[in-house]
C-alpha cells in the first residue's frame, strides 16, 4: 500500500463518470479504470566511474480502445520511492486515455518513467544517454508507432526523445521510426507549434467559456499562476484575444499590476532580473492575494493543489482555466460550481499539447510536414469541440465541467469497446 495513492483518486474519477452515465456493470468499471499492462524495469547502467548502477523504470498502459497508448515518460523521484511512482503512472496514463478521447484523437492513454532525478542527482549527460537508451531498450517490445507512442515528461527534452527513437530505430533493423515518440527537436521530424500548443489551447478554451457566459475578452482581466511555457503562451494568445494581464507569479512571488501590462514586457524583465518580481508599476503580494484577485480569467498554470476550499469561497473571477494540471483539490470543486464559476479542467485546457503530439505523429506517419498555421487551426478544431461537448455532457447531467468532462470521455471509451468486442 503507498500512502496518498494517486490511482484511488483516478479510479474514483473513472466511477463517478460511471454514476453520471448510468453504468453499473462492476466488471466494465474495473476495465475501464485499470491499466491494460504495466511494465516495470530494471535497467543497469555503467556509470562514468566504471561501477554498475541499476535503475527501476516503468510504462503503464491504461487503455488502447480508441488508438495506440499515447503519453509522456518522465525522469523524477516522487517521494513515496518506486512504489508510489508505479502507482502514479498509472493514474497519469488514466488520466490520458480520458485526455484523448475529450479531444477526440484517436490514441489511448500511457506513461512511464524512470525512477531519477537528473536535477538533484550528479547524473553526466554520458550516465543519462546509457539511462535512456537502457529504458528505451527495455520498454522497446511494447512500443511503437502502431503501439504507444511516449513524449517529455517532467525533466525529459527532445533531446532524451531522439536518443529513443534513434534506439528504437537501430532496434528495428534500421527502419527510421519517428512515430515511436513525439516531443522531437524539429530537426527530428517534430511539429512545429508545439512549443506553444499547451498554451495557446487553453486560450482557445477560454475563448469558448467567453462565449457561453457572453463576457468580452475586450478588455477581460487575466490573472496567470507561473510564468513559464504554458502560462505564458495561455497569456501571449488571450491578450492576442483582446484581453490584459494584471497579475502573474512565479517561484519566487507573485505581483499585482493594476493598470496591466504586456506578457511580453513581464518576460523581458524576468529575463534580465531572474523573476516577475519588482516589474515596474506592479506591487508584490501573497500567493492567496493572486488567485482571489478580482479578474475575469484566472490560469493556474504551475502546480497542483493550489485551489483549496478557503481560496475557493474567495475566488472573483468568472472563468477558471486549468492549464496546470490538478490545481485545484476536490474539496474546492462544489464551492466554485455553487459560485457559478467556469471551471475548464486540466484535461481539457491543457489537452493542446497531446493534440499537437498526435499532429505531431500523423506527420511523421505521412512523411509530410505542415505549416505552423494548419497545426494550430487543426488542434483549435479538436479542442473546441472537446470544450463544447464537455460543456452539453454538463447542462445534460446538470454537473461541473470537470464531471462533465470525464463522462464524456469514459462513454467515448465505452463506445470503442463495445464496437470491438471481445478477443479472444
Ligand atoms: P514550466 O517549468 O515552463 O513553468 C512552471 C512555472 O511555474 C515557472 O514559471 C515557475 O517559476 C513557476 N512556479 C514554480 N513554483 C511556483 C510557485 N510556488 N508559485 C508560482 N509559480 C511557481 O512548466 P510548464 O511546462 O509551463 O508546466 C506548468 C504546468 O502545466 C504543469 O502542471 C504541467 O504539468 C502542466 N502542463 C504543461 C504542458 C506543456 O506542454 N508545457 C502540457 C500539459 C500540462
């Protein structure tokens, strides 16, 4: 048993979707909520100073129904040792299998990793490649462009993703492979937009929420928690929308600026100062300060468990677009649906970058490349409709969009496997 499982939490998910659609077949739930495989690795690795080191790894695959498994692979250290992080890829491939099938592409949800931590640990970059390419190695038989297809994950780059199908392809009698991974360095056959897609898709989202709830975005008040790749971008492309930004954050605080100021101008003084902190006109206040600022549209865009029952009954905002993922904790939930506050959930706001991985995939399966505006307008169709499907599923069920959202793509899954069937 590994303490605050994070699997419970996504199988609880998976049956509260189940009481929305009215399914109570024991059996379909268990399917629905397990993973199809896990596998867990043992990968040995000659270190710089000549003595073995062994490494545990993993890959879950959740589900499969709707297309090949599709999700990042991560190099971290949780906490709870392996044990939890077994526990945590499973839910993570969960939650991507759900992902998918809100945006409806046509893949199934996977994750993995490997039990290190590049940041903390003294790991050369020569130990990191043998790491990588001994998990690549390992995991190799279940992966494939056909099979599961993994991207960066927290503290893996595009770098570790061309090492992975450089190994995968050598593997394969030389066939180049780049459909096994996505999340590759342009030169490698990646997409282009796909440094903004995480961003620009909730902006997107956004965009929709505007529109059911008849506010502007003229003029509309945008609050950002973090200022890195996916704030900044949902930022950059809401004020493109006619928004402003009037409060950011990142590690090391967060500012107020009344009158607002241009994302552009905020990362220019990041750059130079090392932090949002001190940019000028704005005052700095607390992190409680930030998320209950009155605004139109607040992103919590950095890390999870951020929105907890006391900030939720002082929210003022009217849109909540999750482009973190698990900001908010599940005792704030009710309160801000008895506010009437739009919450766009973190599998739907931040689902722009499995789109633009799975343009990503198509691409390389083609052997033909688009233009950074036919990547962008593709993923904009899917994740608007995923918003405006989500959004039915909750006036139908009269439930928040989070509940909505999970209904939606669980009877997406149940569809597929009720086509299939059975086999053998
Ligand atoms: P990032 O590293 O680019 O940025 C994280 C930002 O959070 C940084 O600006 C950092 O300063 C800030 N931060 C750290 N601690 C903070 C604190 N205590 N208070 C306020 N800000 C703090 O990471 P990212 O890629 O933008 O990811 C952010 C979130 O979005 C994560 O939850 C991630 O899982 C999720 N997400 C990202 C993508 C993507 O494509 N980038 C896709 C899906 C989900």
């Amino acid at each position: 048993m590994v303490k605050n499982d994070p699997f419970v939490n996504a199988t609880k998910q998976v049956n509260d979707a189940c009481d929305i659609l009215g399914i109570k077949d024991k059996e379909l739930r268990e399917y629905l909520a397990m993973p199809n495989k896990v596998l867990r690795v043992k990968i040995p690795v000659k270190m710089d100073n000549g003595k073995i080191r062994i490494f545990t790894g993993f890959r879950s695959q959740h589900n499969n129904d709707r297309g090949p498994y599709k999700g990042g692979i991560r190099y971290f250290n949780p906490e709870g040792g392996v044990e939890y992080m077994e526990r945590e890829v499973m839910a993570l491939s969960s939650w991507m299998t759900w992902k998918c099938a809100i945006v409806d592409i046509p893949l199934g949800g996977g994750k993995g990793g490997i039990y290190v931590n590049p940041k903390t640990e003294k790991i050369s970059d020569g130990e990191l490649e043998r790491l990588t390419r001994g998990f690549a190695y390992k995991i190799s038989e279940i992966i494939g462009p056909g099979k599961d297809i993994p991207a960066p994950d927290v503290y893996t780059t595009g770098r570790e993703m061309t090492q992975i199908m450089d190994t995968f392809s050598k593997l394969n009698g030389n066939v180049y492979s780049p459909g096994v991974i996505t999340g590759k360095p342009i030169s490698m056959g990646g997409s282009l937009a796909r440094n903004v897609a995480t961003g620009l898709g909730a902006a997107y989202t956004v965009r929709e929420a505007a529109k059911v709830l008849k506010l502007s975005l003229k003029g509309a008040k945008v609050v950002l928690q973090g200022f890195g790749n996916a704030s900044t971008f949902a930022g950059e492309y809401l004020e493109k929308m006619g928004a402003k930004v009037i409060g950011v954050s990142d590690s090391k605080g967060s500012i107020s600026i009344p009158k607002g100021a241009k994302v552009s101008a905020i990362l220019a003084h990041k750059e130079k100062k090392g932090s949002v902190v001190g940019f000028p006109g704005s005052t700095k206040i607390s992190t409680e300060a930030l998320l209950t600022t009155k605004c139109d549209i607040l992103v919590p865009g950095a890390l999870e468990n951020q929105i907890d029952a006391k900030i939720a009954k002082n929210l003022k905002c009217k849109i909540i677009a999750e482009a973190a993922n698990g900001p908010t904790l599940p005792e704030a939930d009710p309160i801000i649906y008895q506010k009437k506050i739009l919450v766009i959930p973190d599998i739907l706001a931040n689902s722009g970058g499995v789109c633009i991985s799975y343009l990503e995939w198509v691409q390389n399966n083609m052997g033909y490349y688009w233009t950074f505006d036919e990547v962008a307008n593709k993923m904009e169709k899917n994740i608007t409709k995923g918003f405006k499907d989500a959004y039915e599923m909750s006036k139908k069920h009269k439930v928040d969009m989070r509940k909505a959202a999970m209904a939606l793509a669980v009877s997406r899954v149940v569809e597929a496997f009720n086509q299939k069937g059975i086999w053998p």
